[in-house]
C-alpha cells in the first residue's frame, strides 16, 4: 500500500527568514539575492507570518502613496497567521488547503519553531519527479 509521505520529506528546509523589524529594502535584498518569492516572518524565535514577493512589490509601489521604502518594515505588510503545519501533516492535506485557500506557500513547524517552508514550486517540482518516474523520457527525445 502507497503511504502519502509527510510534508517533512517534500519541503525546503532551514528557509531564509527575515524579522518584523527589518526594513522591506532588507527583505527585498534577500530575495533577489537568494532567488525565492516567500520569506517566514520571525519575531524574536516566535513564528509570526510571511512575506511574499508580492506584498513586497505592492509596498513598494511608489503609485500607492505609502511612506518612502526607506520608512517600510516587513512588520507594516507581512500576513500573519499564515497557514502553517506540523513536519508530519501529510502532503495531500497540505496541498488540498493550498488549494482550497489559493496558497503561494505553507509555513512547516516542528515543536512550534521554524523548520521549513513548502511552496507552489516544491509542488510543481514533485509533480514533475512524479510524472517523470511514471513516464520516463526516452533516450535522445529531446521534446523534455
């Protein structure tokens, strides 16, 4: 019998992560350096929410009138309480509430700290192996 393996085993760990208090311009550094689109937002060593490439992009619009980048902390447009389970939570739930919810990304505990993060590329990524392992590329098709 096939087990749904946990999200454990599917997610990047050790994320990067930036606190509530660090400028946007910080976190936007970080992202561009690092080449990802969800940031775990920390508080001290208590997980508070995330920060997406997005969110980011919106704040920073001069169009939008808000205070200078300069003036903008990742504490002024992170969402909190983003969706966030346990190391154990099985991936089909997972991936079901990330649908459910139109989710970017999943926050992954283990004893309430940080221990990784999910996303809708991890996804993609897992499909993929998947459909690779079931339909192989034959040697020299170069359609892949």
């Amino acid at each position: 019998m096939i087990q749904v393996p946990a999200i454990r085993s599917v997610m990047t760990p050790f994320p990067y992560f930036v606190e509530a208090g660090d400028s946007l311009l910080v976190a936007r550094t970080l992202m561009v350096r690092e080449k990802v689109r969800h940031l775990p937002v920390k508080e001290g060593d208590s997980l508070v929410g995330v920060l997406t490439d997005r969110d980011l992009k919106r704040a920073l619009d001069p169009d939008l009138g808000l205070p200078p980048k300069d003036e903008l902390f990742v504490r002024d447009v992170f969402v909190r309480d983003a969706y966030t389970v346990d190391t154990s939570e099985p991936l089909d739930r997972v991936l079901e509430e990330m649908v459910d919810r139109h989710l970017g990304s999943v926050l992954v505990t283990s004893h309430g700290r940080l221990a990784g993060i999910f996303t809708a590329t991890d996804a993609c990524r897992i499909l993929h192996e998947h459909l690779r392992a079931l339909a192989p590329t034959p040697p020299g098709d170069d359609a892949a």
